[in-house]
C-alpha cells in the first residue's frame, strides 16, 4: 500500500442524545482511543459540510439532520496519514450535530460506537492524561481512554473545562508524537 499524505483538514463531530451522553467510537487504527465521530475535509468531500454528514454515516451509519460550527482553529495533531505540508497538523472544524437512525459502528474503522456519560468521558481523558504522564507511548494508549487531540477539542467545546495548562501540554505533547513502527502512512 502506497502512503497517503494528510490533507491537512478536520471535522469532528459532536453528537448527544437527550441527557447530554456523548457518542463516541473506539477507533480501529492510530490514533488510538475512543473519540467522537472525525474525519478529513479535503481527501474526498467538496466542503466542511459534505465532510460533516459523510463522515457520521460512515463511522456510526446515522444521517446528520442537523448542525452548527463549535469551534475552528489549527492544531498541529498527527493522524495515521503521513505528515500535511509544509506544517504538519489540521485546520479543525469541530461542530455539534442532530442525527437520527440507528448507531450501526464501521467495521475495521471502528472497535465499537456507544454513547458516553459526561463522568465517562471524564474518566476517558483521565485515563489518556495517566498513560501519558505514566510515559507511556502512543501505539500503546488503551482503547479505554480519549484520543489525545480530543482533550484539546473537548475543552474548547467547554466539554472538558477542569482540564488545567499542564493536562493540555500533556494531551499535545501526545498527539504531536509520532507513533513510531505503528505510524504506517495510512490505513492497514
């Protein structure tokens, strides 16, 4: 398999259901841990909202009815494609959404999708903060924590507000690493 460059371009997605749980996927391939629904812009939609409503149907089978823009901003996070040029990272549009249907997960890109309770996702970053401060590598991060960059987006969505200067140097200190033999340029 040929490697694939980073298009340099994000969505998140941030769906709730009507106690504020937090639907999440557990992600099939680096970068690990459990997130909301994500993807890149620019490697095959038209447009952020293309992105928005493509990227829900695919990893947890739901149709977007509808949307708004949280926050955008640049953060120079590492995915499992090799590095955007000439600055490695992604210029993310993180937005909330309404969706209906069934959540139906993506096989291979997804271990599982699920809604999580805000003291869930709570214990999640903590367990990303633990494995990190612990020294522990990116290949390594348990499957039972938040992917690094979602510390970052969670708190600017006001979602994560305890998270303090450090706990987020912690989380981009993370998610700018590169992954060393598990960082395969693209998908397995």
């Amino acid at each position: 398999m040929s490697a694939k460059r980073c298009c340099g371009t994000s969505i998140g997605v941030m769906i709730e259901d009507e106690r504020h749980n937090l639907l999440m996927v557990t992600r099939g391939w680096w970068p690990k841990g459990t997130a909301p629904v994500a993807g890149h812009v620019r490697d095959e939609h038209t447009d952020v909202a293309a992105a928005l409503v493509a990227e829900v149907e695919e990893e947890v089978g739901l149709t977007v009815t509808g949307s708004g823009l949280l926050w955008e901003g640049f953060l120079p996070n590492l995915c499992a494609s090799l590095p955007h040029r000439p600055t490695p990272g992604h210029y993310w549009h993180l937005a909330i959404a309404t969706a209906e249907g069934q959540v139906t997960p993506a096989e291979g890109e997804t271990k599982g999708a699920r809604f999580y309770s805000p003291v869930e996702v709570n214990d999640l970053a903590h367990a990303t903060l633990a494995h990190y401060r612990d020294g522990g590598r990116a290949e390594e991060q348990p499957d039972e924590s938040l992917e690094a960059v979602w510390l970052r987006l969670l708190w600017e969505a006001g979602r994560l507000s305890w998270l303090s200067s450090e706990d987020l140097a912690v989380a981009e200190t993370a998610y700018t690493t590169e992954p060393g033999e598990y960082w395969l340029g693209g998908r397995r």
